[in-house]
C-alpha cells in the first residue's frame, strides 16, 4: 500500500515539474516573441513550485532523504538508538499533524469561507493552500508507517541513510549493494588491524 502511495506521488511532482517547466517556457516565449505576454503564466509557476515543494517534502519524508542530524543517533546503540529514533518520529508526525494538517485545513477553509481569488487565474486561493493539509497527511502517514517499522523491526536500524539503498528496496539489486556497503566497512577495520 505505502509503495503504492510512494510511486503516486512520485507520479504527481513528475507531471507537476513537467507543468511548470512547460509553463515556464511558455512565459519566456511569449515574453521575447511578437505576441501578447501571457499574464497567467508567472502565478501559476509561482503555485506549482509551492504544491511541488510541499508535496516534494512529503516525498523526501517518504525516502528519509530530508536533511538531519545524526550525530547522536549514530553514537546510541540499541533500545537508547530505537527510543530517539521512535522520539523523532513522533516528532515529525505531531508537526505534520499539528501545524500542517490542522493548521493548513484552517486556513484552506477560511479563504474559501472569505471567497479569496487569485488574481491572474482567478481560482479559490483554497485550492491553493489545499497542498498544506495533503502534504500533512502523507507525512502523518508515512509517519505510522515507519513508527510501525521501528518497534516491529528486530534488528537494529541504521541511524543514518544511505542513498544508494533505502528501508523500501527490495530484490536482489538492493542485496548485493547492502552487503557491498557491509564489506566496505569491514575493510578499515581489516586495514587497521
């Protein structure tokens, strides 16, 4: 289910940057050709790039790619490691859920309440914000889903991640980078030795 719902969003900032860039280029086009410059084109790049950079944030929770720092995870071990790790989790979900989701669906529904427009496109500026809680919910979402990994998990999970090969890799490909990355780190300590 949750690959499911990874490769969809996926799917949706894929065809939202083709948007914009094709909105982009068109807005330079008419902007330098013997036309009439378009006027609806710089609100919605200005849009798109912020559904894209919401939902493009939800994505990159999905991945554990967002920037962190993990000095002292990487210096726990064990149930203390598993403990902060489940505390950041719950963290990132009450933010999500507190600021993002509860937060952005008052004021999604207060500019449709107040009838905001925008001006070139003249759409509900509710629309618009309606990114705010989505994004919310997926990361509530992928929250759960990876609070659910770490008190299920028997082993003890990496603290950091590694870009090559994440939680949600699977086949043999994945495999042979994993136990690469593992050989790898044996040789230093081999070297040493």
């Amino acid at each position: 289910m949750m690959h499911k719902i990874e490769k969809a969003l996926g799917t949706v900032l894929a065809a939202l940057l083709a948007l914009m860039v094709l909105d982009v280029t068109w807005q330079i086009l008419t902007r330098f050709l013997p036309m009439q410059p378009s006027s609806y084109t710089e609100e919605l790049a200005r849009y798109l790039l912020v559904w894209i950079g919401l939902l493009g944030g939800a994505f990159a929770y999905r991945k554990r790619s967002h920037l962190g720092i993990d000095l002292l995870t990487n210096a726990l071990h064990g149930n203390a490691r598993k403990f902060l790790q489940v505390f950041v989790v719950l963290v990132c979900f009450a933010f999500a859920a507190g600021a993002m989701v509860y937060g952005g669906t008052k004021l999604m529904l207060l500019t449709f309440e107040l009838e905001q427009f925008s001006a070139a496109l003249n759409i509900p500026m509710g629309y618009v914000y309606s990114v705010l809680p989505l994004s919310g919910l997926l990361i509530c979402l992928f929250s759960i889903d990876h609070l659910i990994e770490l008190v299920t998990s028997k082993v003890e999970l990496p603290a950091d991640f590694d870009s090559d090969v994440h939680p949600y890799s699977e086949g043999p490909e994945a495999e042979a980078v994993v136990s690469e990355q593992k050989e790898k780190q044996k040789q230093p300590e081999a070297a040493e030795a």
